[in-house]
C-alpha cells in the first residue's frame, strides 16, 4: 500500500509538496519538478520558502503561514499564489494545501498546477 500510494503521489499530473510542520520537505513530485525547475534532491529537507519569492511571501497572507513557523496554515482554500522557478522566473499557479496527522505530527500537502 505504501508503494501505491507513493506511485500515485509520485506520478500525480499536478506538483504535491508534502512538508513537516517545522516547514521542511519530505516530498517533491516529479511535476513539482517540472513547474519549479528544481530537481528533488535541491529541495528535499530544505525549507518550503525557497520556493517562493521574498516579496510574493510578503504580500500573500497564504503563503506568508505556509512558508512561516508552526500549524496555523490556511488549508482547504484554493488559492492563486506566484512561484519562484529555479531560473529566477515567477509564475502564478493554483494552490490547494491540505492537511493530515502522521504518527502525532502535522504534515502538510500541497497540490499545485499552472494557472
């Protein structure tokens, strides 16, 4: 089960981020890949605000409590964020982040598309 349901994360047409609470990446898709232009193993256990502008993070209150500290992320909103590509290129996207508890910890997924 747990190789299905990575395979289906993995291969989803939309980019899934999956984040711990403390805002560290556990997952990077391959179509997260494709939107940011970031290889995984660049943004695995790193921070999820490298993947966003400093001023997009600034003038978003969504992406100002996903990229910040702790659990009070806005979630179940479909929201339109910009990104920040690896090349230095924003792009506004579709944003829809949800969340779950794992073994007593709050995780987050994000399932992103172009807009």
């Amino acid at each position: 089960t747990n190789v299905r349901n990575e395979a289906l994360l993995e291969n989803a047409s939309e980019g899934i981020i999956i984040t711990r609470s403390d805002n560290t990446v556990v997952l990077f898709n391959k179509a997260a890949e494709d939107l940011w232009g970031y290889d995984r193993s660049v943004v695995l256990d790193q921070n999820v605000g490298m993947l966003f502008s400093d001023a997009a993070i600034e003038q978003n209150d969504f992406l100002a409590g996903y990229t910040g500290p702790g659990d009070h992320k806005v979630t179940g909103t479909v929201k339109k964020v910009t990104i920040l590509d690896a090349s230095g290129k924003q792009k506004t996207v579709i944003f829809l982040l949800s969340k779950a508890k794992i073994e007593q910890e709050n995780v987050y997924l994000a399932c992103i598309r172009n807009s």
